[in-house]
C-alpha cells in the first residue's frame, strides 16, 4: 500500500517515548502486563528491558529504534490491517516496521495467545 512521504517522516521522526507509553496504556486497559509488552518489543527487535528503558531515555525518534534493531526473521508472517493499512503491502520499509510493532501490540491487547503473536 502507498503511503505518502509526508507520512513516512513524521512516523520516522516520531519518538518511541512518545508512544511507548500509549503501548502500555492499551495492553494494560485490556489486562495484559507491561512485561508481556515487552516480551513482543524483544521478539521484534531484539531489545532486553534494559536496552528498551535506555531508549526511552534517549528519547531515539522510530528511525534510530529500528535502525539499532535486530528484527526478527518471521516478522513476515506478520499479516493484517492496523490503522488501516495492510501491513505486508507497505511500500516503505520502516513504517512497515514501526507498523509491524503496532499490530503486534494490538494482538496482545485483544487478548492473543501470546505464542500465535510471537509466531511460534
């Protein structure tokens, strides 16, 4: 799916900080914990708790988050639509990503089984 570039450099300029805390907001209002929040950041990116609460404080926009991210090799088999784009069409690849980190949150607050949003 087209995404215009005015699009892609703002959610590329946006900071994680700015939206961590919607993150847990969300799965927190559903019933699920911060910590299985942070078992998907780590299943996409790689990060540790540690290394999530050091980009908070760096307060690192999303192109420099997922610049230091190692992501995972099945993040393909990550299909849908969020925020009404179809997330395996989305021509830029790093709001695909941030994109991918949205529908993974929004599983885990519907209440997923944590290994079908892990894809294992």
């Amino acid at each position: 799916m087209k995404t215009t570039e005015a699009h892609n450099q703002r959610i590329a300029q946006m900071t994680f900080s700015s939206v961590y805390p919607h993150y847990v907001t969300k799965v927190e209002k559903k019933g699920r914990t911060k910590e299985e929040l942070h078992e998907v950041i780590e299943w996409l990116t790689g990060f540790t708790n540690e290394k999530i609460q050091q980009l908070l404080e760096e307060q690192v926009t999303f192109e420099t988050f997922f610049e230091r991210a190692s992501l995972n090799p099945n993040t393909k088999l990550i299909t849908g639509v969020i925020c009404g784009y179809r997330v395996e069409e989305i021509d830029n690849p790093l709001t695909q990503k941030v994109r991918y980190l949205d529908k993974l949150v929004d599983e885990l607050a519907k209440g997923r089984k944590m290994e079908k949003i892990l894809r294992s």
